[in-house]
C-alpha cells in the first residue's frame, strides 16, 4: 500500500491539529508556556474576544492539555488559573520550531529579530530544535529519513 492509498483518519498529525490546530489556541499554548495562567492576563495579552478565549481554554482543559487550578485573591470571588499539564508541556518543541521557522521565514528584514531569546540556562548557547533519531544522531533532515506505513495505516475507503 503507498502514502496516497492510506486513511487519514488515525494520521497523528490530523489528530493533533483536531486538538491545537487552530491560530488562537496555539497562541494560548504560546503564553501559558511562557508563565500566563489567567483568564485576565490571556485575554489582555492575545487580544482575542472573552468568548472565544472560554471556548479554547475550555477545550484545551477537556483534552487534558490543560489542567484547571483554582485561586482567590482577598475580597475577591475564587477564580481558575490554567496550567500546563504534562500532555501541555510535551508541545513546547512544536511551539518551539514554529518560533524557529517564524523567526528565519516570517520575520521580516525590517524586524530587529526575535521576541524571545532562548538560551539553555547551564551554558547560555542559543536553543534550537532539531530532529534525532533514538541512537542520538542529531541535525537530521529529511534525506537522512526512510518512511514507511505503520500498523495504524488502513486503506482509504
């Protein structure tokens, strides 16, 4: 069976958009990586409509991406704080090459360069994403890859 004779339906990359393949959502995720766990602070910080910021905190709490924490500051009525969850976390390389991607193809000439310089907290070298196979050879791309259907893979219908 070839690639175009396969399902999509149980393709891991179509699951994963299902979940955060959606601009504002990846925002979301972007800030809560970067310490945002409020409503308030989400809301004021992506500049997204209440409405729609509930409904993606909502989803992404449902999936477990997620996880909600409550808080109540004095006077005030208690309140939830979103945090990242173990499954939240696992997505800061995705985040993390998509800044990387932006930065050398969305930036423009005029841009003075990155929001964010990330740099490993022993060393201070930049952090850059790579793709590596489980014997650690690093800097694959992707002529050094072989791919082949797995046992997910069924015939399209």
């Amino acid at each position: 069976m070839e690639w175009l004779e396969a399902s999509t339906e149980n393709c891991p990359v179509q699951r994963a958009l299902d979940v955060v393949g959606e601009k504002w959502t990846l925002l979301i995720l972007r800030d809560a990586v970067n310490g945002v766990r409020r409503f308030d602070d989400f809301h004021r910080h992506i500049g997204l409509s209440e409405a729609v910021l509930s409904d993606r905190l909502r989803k992404l709490t449902a999936v477990g991406v997620l996880e909600t924490v409550r808080y109540q500051e004095p006077g005030r009525r208690s309140r939830n704080e979103y945090r990242l969850t173990r499954k939240g976390w696992e997505l800061w390389p995705v985040l993390m090459a998509l800044g990387q991607w932006g930065e050398r193809h969305a930036l423009g000439p005029e841009s003075p360069g990155p929001v964010l310089d990330v740099r490993h907290t022993d060393c201070g070298a930049p952090v850059r994403v790579t793709v590596q196979c489980t014997a650690e050879h690093t800097s694959l791309t992707p002529r050094d890859v072989t791919a082949e259907l797995g046992p997910g893979a069924r015939r399209r219908a």
